[in-house]
C-alpha cells in the first residue's frame, strides 16, 4: 500500500535518473519506470499503464490467433504427427487468414461461415478437419467462461464427399506386380496389396515382425513410421490405433517376396532407403517413382536441337534404360490395402475378421466404406431369409414355403 504523502518521483543521484513504481495487475508484481525528467517519466508512466491494460484486456478477451496458439499449445501433446499437422494447417491457412485478428468474444456464427465459405472449394473431408479443428478451439474458450456459448455447435463440413476408391481388377495387380518386380516399390506394393498394410507401417517394418517360418506365416503390425518437418522418419511404437496392432497372415506370393528379400537383406527394415535406415518422405517418393516411369504419359525433350513431345504408350521402351510401359492405371499404397480389404469382403470374409485384419478400430467403419460390396442381391440372401422362416429355395430364387 503506497505511503501517505509519498512522494510522485524518487530521484537516484548515482543513475541520474527519476523513477516511478507501478503495479502489473497481470501478474501482481511492481514494475519500474525511469525518465531523465518528471514530463518524461510521466509520459513513460501512461504509456507502460496503457500497455499493461491492454496486455489484461487481452488475457480476458484474447484474439483469435492468440486463443489458437495458447489451444495448440495446451492440446497438441500426445497426439499424432498427422493429426498436429491437420490442427496447424486448419489455424495457419484456413482460420487465421480469415479471423485471426479478431477479439475471441466478438467472433459470430457469421464469421465461422465466412472461414468455411472460404474453403469451400475444398473436399468435404478437408473442410471436417477445419470444422473439428474450430469447435474444439471455440468449445474450450466457451468452458474456460471466455465466451458464453460457442459459434460452432451447429457447424458442419460441406463440400463434395471424396471420390470412391477403385480397387485394382485382378488382371491390374499382375501387370503391376510384374511391372514392379525387383523395386523396392515393388515390395512396398506387394505389402499394400497382399497384407493391407498403410504406407507408415510398410516402411516402419522390421524383420523382427516377420515370422516366415510360422505355420502360417505372418506379420505382427507393431510399429508406424512418420515424418517429422515433413522428411525426417521417426519409428515408434504409436499406431493409429490400438485395432492397428494386429497379427496378419501372409498369402503365397508375399512369402516368396519376401523370403528372398529376406536371404539378401543386412538391414533391420524389410524396406530401408539406400543407407539401411527407415526411409524419408524424399526417399520414398523416390522409390515410388517406379510407377511413374512405368506408366502411360507424356514426355519432352531436345532432339537434332529442337523440342520434342511424345505421348508414351503401352509397350513402348525408354531409352537407355530397358523400362517398358506397362501401366494405364493409377496406383498409391491406399489404393493397394484398399484392394486388400475389397478382395476380404469380396471373398466372403465376416465383417469381424474384415476390420481386424484392416487394423479398423471399429466394425462400423469397414461397413461405412465396404457395405456396398457384400452380396445384397435376392439370390444372395434368400439362404438367410429361408433359414430365418422355413421354406425351401424354389429353382427361381424364391422361398417355398411348408
């Protein structure tokens, strides 16, 4: 408490220098202030007050871009590498852009459409990573009393639904795989395709979780890999979920794959880069790059000093490398497991054994994506709807009744 009759000023005769004490009621503590003169110390003293009043104005009514920083900050621990990366991208492209300098309290349901009608443009996927993102922002101010009641609890994503995924056609993994063979692509293919396997956990495999000698053989899903600044690869235990750790049987040609990559390999990883080590992103885009080379496009190039372009077509050779087109299809590693799991369903496989050899962490996801696939016709069910009610199939697919 100041004293009574205090002095505005003290004065130190060894800095030459007035000084005035003032309380940050921010963190409770006295803040100095010095002046060469009373008018300047004054002048000092409103200035460092008026900044100590905005700096609690903000504490209690923080800014968009500030609130989200402080959120990031408090939530990101613990989650996955992608899923940070999903939260940054939706603050720093999407919703700062638009309302990052606007006061917390003052932001309506308005202002969220205006974050999400400039993203319109985007997959319906890609604007629920920005509609997540926005309500647990705004729903952890609303329960901190920063807000008294969220602007988001009626946001959805828009946006068209992504294009359904086409598995390869039989005949499409043989060109393929013959295409692909003795490339690392290839094996990176082949565990995509005949295990189902997602890219992080292809190349964060190891030959300890490789028991060929097994009766049946199989691979013990343990380990993913991601990429830390978007290259460096980081190997851990940390799956997408616990359904991801799973035991899984390994078909014919995977074994002959893999028990001659096996007699070769040096290395810890069943698909390492160059050097032995888990690979980056750049060295698995490299590798991928063999299905590119392979495949039906256009190419330019100088030829007797002039510019050439030719459309590649199947059967045709590059050049100096012996490399024939042999693909007129697109291929990713999704796509491959995407193949898997269809050939499951495809096969009669039971929805339960479906989702466990997918690594999905519930039933209803595998039913959401692959319901579309099972045998719905009349003369499909009619063996289910029968043995329900009694009857006999007649010869034309209907039930007789006894």
């Amino acid at each position: 408490m100041p004293r009574k009759n205090a002095p505005e000023f003290s004065y130190s005769e060894k800095t030459r220098l007035y000084r005035k004490r003032i309380k940050d009621e921010n963190s409770g503590r006295w803040v100095d202030v010095y002046g060469k003169t009373k008018p300047e110390l004054r002048e000092k003293v409103k200035a460092r007050q008026l900044q100590l009043s905005r700096t609690r104005q903000t504490a209690e009514d923080p800014l968009i871009y500030q609130y989200a920083a402080r959120w990031y900050a408090l939530n990101a621990e613990g989650l996955s590498a992608k899923r940070k990366e999903d939260y940054r991208n939706a603050i720093n492209n999407h919703i700062c852009p638009i309302i990052g300098p606007r006061p917390l309290r003052s932001i309506t349901p308005d202002d969220i459409q205006a974050v999400m009608a400039a993203a319109a443009h985007l997959s319906k996927s890609s604007q629920q990573k920005i509609v997540t993102t926005l309500k647990r922002i705004f729903a952890a101010a609303e329960n901190n009393d920063l807000i008294a009641r969220s602007p988001c609890r009626d946001l959805k994503a828009a946006g068209k639904a992504s294009a359904e995924k086409i598995p390869l056609t039989a005949e499409q993994q043989r060109r393929l795989m013959d295409a692909l063979s003795g490339t690392k692509a290839g094996l990176i293919a082949a565990l995509a395709l005949y295990a189902g396997l997602r890219r992080e956990e292809i190349l964060a495999l190891q030959w300890d979780c490789v028991f060929l000698d097994a009766v049946p053989p199989y691979i013990s899903v343990r380990r993913a890999l991601r990429w830390e600044g978007k290259n460096k690869p980081i190997v851990d235990d940390a799956l997408k979920s616990r359904a991801a750790k799973r035991d899984i049987p390994i078909p014919e040609p995977l074994v002959e794959l893999l028990e001659k990559e096996k007699t070769k390999s040096k290395n810890l990883y069943v698909v390492p880069d160059q050097k032995g080590r888990p690979m980056s992103a750049t060295s698995f885009r490299r590798a991928w790059d063999a299905i590119r080379v392979r495949s039906v496009r256009e190419i330019q190039g100088m030829e007797n000093g002039k510019p050439y372009r030719k459309m590649l077509q199947l059967g045709d050779r590059i050049r100096n490398h012996g490399v024939e087109i042999s693909l007129d299809f697109k291929v990713t590693p999704h796509q491959l497991r995407h193949t898997y799991i269809t050939e499951l369903v495809m096969s009669g496989a039971d929805i339960k054994t479906v989702q466990y050899l997918a690594g999905h962490a519930t039933a209803n996801l595998t039913l959401n994506v692959y319901t579309h696939l099972m045998a719905n016709r009349p003369s499909d069910t009619v063996k289910a709807v029968s043995a329900a009610f009694g009857g006999k199939q007649r010869g034309n697919g209907q039930a007789q009744r006894t």
